[in-house]
C-alpha cells in the first residue's frame, strides 16, 4: 500500500516547500529513501520550490494542470495515478490549489480501484 497524503492550502510553492519539508522530516527520523511520488497542480509562475540536497533520489514528480480535480471529472488525476501504481511509490503526496472538494476527493480515492493501493494518512494543511 503506497502511503498517501493531501496537500492544500497556501500557494503552489508553499505546499511543494511543506512536502520537501515532510520528506526531510521523514528521512531525518527513518534514515532511509522511501520511493516517492508527487502529483502537483501545475505552477502559474513556473518556478518549483527548490528541492533539498539529498532528497532528489527515488522522488517522481508529476505536475498537472491547475484545476479542481472534482470539478473535471478526476480524468488527469486518474491517468497521472493509474501511471504512478504501475510500479507504486511507498509514498505519494498530493498537492490540490483547492481544499473546497477535499472531502470528494479523499472519497474518491477511499473507493475501487485506488481503496487496493492507497492507504490515506492525514493531510497536510499549509
């Protein structure tokens, strides 16, 4: 099961900053370089939060284009997913602009096909 976190809140940046900071967290406690995968809503600005020393192995980034994941129809999320789960992460962050449908779309992760593969943790709130 790959461990799975939401991100909303604050601009693009700061939640791709707050993911880099969990994942300094997480190799600081464990020691060890979990595979991880982050899906982003694309930035408007085109500029990434910058990526810590020692944290570029095992990390696939995803960007998708802004847009509530709800409102059009989950279609780029889905096939993002569907490609990521074909050799899944032991972690997956995603990051989402708006935190208005975040229950819609924790639930739409909780049900089948992805209920086999996720397993949700608490979100991350910036």
């Amino acid at each position: 099961m790959t461990l799975t976190t939401l991100v909303s809140g604050g601009s693009a940046g700061m939640r791709e900053a707050a993911i880099y900071d969990a994942l300094e967290q997480d190799l600081a406690r464990s020691g060890v370089h979990l595979a991880t995968a982050l899906i982003l809503e694309g930035l408007p600005d085109g500029k990434p939060a910058t990526l810590p020393p020692g944290l570029e192995q095992d990390l696939d980034i995803k960007r998708i284009a802004p847009g509530c994941f709800c409102c059009i129809g989950n279609l780029t999320l889905r096939v993002t997913l569907n490609r990521l789960l074909r050799k899944p992460p032991a972690r997956l962050y995603i990051s989402i602009a708006d935190s208005t449908h975040l229950a819609q779309l924790r639930a739409f992760l909780l049900h089948p096909p992805y209920d086999d593969f996720l397993e949700m943790t608490p979100d991350l709130a910036v």
